[in-house]
C-alpha cells in the first residue's frame, strides 16, 4: 500500500505537481488581520494580476478626529486631488517648504562647518521622552516603551507636528512593540 500526495491550487482547486505549483504571499488585506497568508498557485492564475508600482500611503484626519485613517492610493488617483491646471507634485513641493519653514529649518543661517562635510545625523536617545516613539531600527528599550505607554498623547502629538507616524494602540504591532 503506497500514499499519494496531491498538490493543488489553493484558488482554482486544479491539481499541479509540487515544481509547478509557486506561492502567493498575502501580507497585507484590509479584511484579514491574521496576515502573512500563503497560497499555493499556478502561475497562469496569477498573470492577469498587475503589480501597481506607484502608490502613495496616505493618513486621513477627519475634522475633530485624534486617530487617522490610512489609504493606499495608486499615484495616478493621488494626482486626480488637484485641481485641474495644477500639478498634484507642486501642491505637495509648496506644503513641504511652508513646513520647513515653520519648523525654522532652513540651513541658510546656521554656520557652515570646517572641514568634511557629514551626512551623519547625531544618534538620538529613544529612552527620552523627546525621541521615544520615534521610527527606529533599533530595540525598543523597556524605558522607551513605559514613555510610550505613560505619555502616549503627547508622543503622538510631537509625532504628529514633525509629520511622523503616530503610534496606534489599537494596531496589533505597535500593541507588541511598546506593550500597549
């Protein structure tokens, strides 16, 4: 008596040997939160699929709202906000230099160094309530995760003036990563 394993496509159901059958990673679905998700798939199922290779992620602030919404956009739909005449990308260039400006970060009146230039910015200290929360690569430190969890409005209000993202406690990641 032998046993016989059987490969099929997960989205036709139609059998394939284990060489012709390739996997489609899911990791990211706006209706499963249990992601990464794999498939097994014919190559030929997939093929209509295009990859969309501009797309601009967006936070939405409704009036009155302290949480915002996040969208994935294609840019060609970004683009469509302008008004016609106007180009989506020169709206976005103005708001980016009005905001430098009121962030008082021009360079211009700063003394220019001797010597090579750096392109190092100095290391912050993320166990400080004044960088705590901030996008990092680094270990989120125990302090660093008590700032966050003691001081969570403020830290998503500085997040929020400097234009970064805000930490969302409901949001299963960030719930782990600073144990909310």
């Amino acid at each position: 008596m032998g046993t016989r394993i059987v490969h099929v496509s997960d989205i036709s159901g139609r059998e394939g040997t284990q060489n012709e059958l390739g996997r489609l990673a899911i990791h990211q679905h706006p209706e499963f939160q249990q992601l990464p998700v794999t498939l097994d798939v014919l190559p030929e199922e997939i093929k209509t699929l295009e990859a969309a290779t501009q797309l601009v992620v967006l936070e939405y602030f409704a009036p009155g709202s302290r949480r915002g919404e996040r969208l994935t956009v294609t840019l060609e739909d970004f683009n469509r906000l302008a008004p016609d005449g106007i180009e989506m990308k020169a709206v976005v260039f103005q708001a980016l230099i009005d905001q430098q400006a009121q962030r008082g970060t021009a360079k211009t009146e700063e003394p220019v160094p001797s010597g090579p230039a750096r392109g190092r910015r100095a290391k912050a200290d993320y166990a400080t309530l004044e960088h705590a929360g901030e996008p990092h690569r680094g270990r989120i430190t125990e302090t660093e995760k008590r700032l966050v969890r003691e001081h969570l409005d403020e830290i998503n209000q500085r997040l929020r003036d400097q234009g970064l993202r805000q930490i969302d406690p409901s949001d299963p990641a960030m719930k782990d990563r600073y144990g909310l």
